[in-house]
C-alpha cells in the first residue's frame, strides 16, 4: 500500500469569455488493484481569462495540493497536462509526480473526476453562472 494525490480538473472550456475550472485532489493510500483508504479531499474553483495552459494547469494543481496534509505524489492523466513527456511536467512542480500507470492510481483519478466534475456543476447551478 502507498500514497498517492489524484487530480482532475474540469471545466476547461469558455463561460462569458473567461474559464472556470474546479479543480479536486485526492489523497488516498492504494494498492495496485483498488482503493484502500481515503484521507483527505480538496476542491479549489479557479476562474481564468485565457484559455488554460500547461503552466496555468500546474499552478491550479499546485495552490489545491498545498491544502492537502498528507504525503504523496501527485498522480494525473497525461491528458490533463496536454500529453506532455512525464518528465517535463515532473521537472515543473514542487513535489513528486507521474501520470497514472496502476488500476488503483486509475480508480483514484475517477473519484477526483467525478468530484470535481460534481462540484463545478454545482458551483456554476449555486452561482448562477451561464454556460
């Protein structure tokens, strides 16, 4: 078993000519088949005026995963960083990551998505935002 922080952004598309995105870290401790544990959770809305790029991505992820209290590296989908070579987005960040590789780092990144998914839906219904 290890720890992992699984990030998903979503919203990276234009709203009134800016870009909100909400983006949710995980922090869990897994095996390489599931979930073991869930410690801790974060969601951080980001509103953005140009469309978002990779250092824009990494500053989003960085000033979320900065709340989060436990250890561990930082795990995404290579989509999520434009498919960039893991090395190169490694390079950029403060702390250790990679892009997901095990089923358990796959489940860990479907519950980021789903949560920050959930919570922007609700963020733009609660603030009245017009998609």
């Amino acid at each position: 078993m290890y720890s992992i922080i699984a990030v998903d952004i979503s919203g990276r598309h234009k709203i009134n000519n800016r870009y909100y995105m909400v983006c949710a870290a995980v922090s869990v401790s897994i095996t390489a088949a599931h979930l073991d544990k869930l410690n801790q959770i974060k969601i951080k809305p980001f509103w953005l005026d140009s469309a978002p790029e990779l250092m824009d991505i990494i500053q989003v992820i960085e000033d979320t995963v900065k709340e989060i209290e436990f250890e561990g590296t930082i795990i995404t989908e290579h989509g999520e960083m434009y498919n960039q070579p893991e090395r190169v987005v490694a390079s950029m960040f403060s702390r250790d990551f990679k892009y997901q590789e095990s089923l358990g780092e796959r489940c860990a990144i479907e519950l980021a998505h789903h949560i920050s998914l959930c919570a922007r839906n609700l963020l733009v219904k609660e603030l009245g935002i017009e998609c």
